[in-house]
C-alpha cells in the first residue's frame, strides 16, 4: 500500500519525472533549494546570476561542491 501511496503522490511524480527528463537541472534545483535558507536574498540572487552563465562542466562542479558542502553541514560538520 506504500507504494501505491508514494507513486500516486503528485508531487513524488513530478520530482521523479523531472530527475528522469533532465538530472543535471533536478540537482541543481534542489542545490537551490538546499541553499536558499542559509543566506541573504542578495547573496541568493548573485549565486542564481553566476550559477545561470555556467556552461554544463562547470555547473556539474558547482553542484558536486555545494552537495558536499551541504551534506557537512547537515551531519553538523563546518
């Protein structure tokens, strides 16, 4: 019945949808997501502008370092 449950669940749909479709855009999105609460809006906006003008080497890079750097965070590591 979980599963009936998970895979009926719009919102699990779309995410599993969208990281099928384009994975690189999933994870990034989710970095984003991941990040925004930890600073400023200003701070947000610059990282947007700059992550945006990355072409796709440097942004798989970006994301690789901020998974890392958010995964420390979490398990409580600075």
């Amino acid at each position: 019945i979980g599963n009936i449950v998970k895979h009926s669940n719009a919102n699990y749909v779309h995410a599993s949808n969208t990281a099928k479709k384009d994975p690189l855009e999933f994870r990034k999105q989710k970095c984003f997501r991941r990040i925004r609460p930890t600073m400023s809006a200003d701070r947000y906006q610059d990282i947007l502008k700059a992550v945006m003008r990355m072409d796709n080497e440097e942004l798989l890079g970006w994301i690789n370092q901020t998974e890392k750097h958010m995964d420390r965070i979490q398990h409580g590591h600075r």
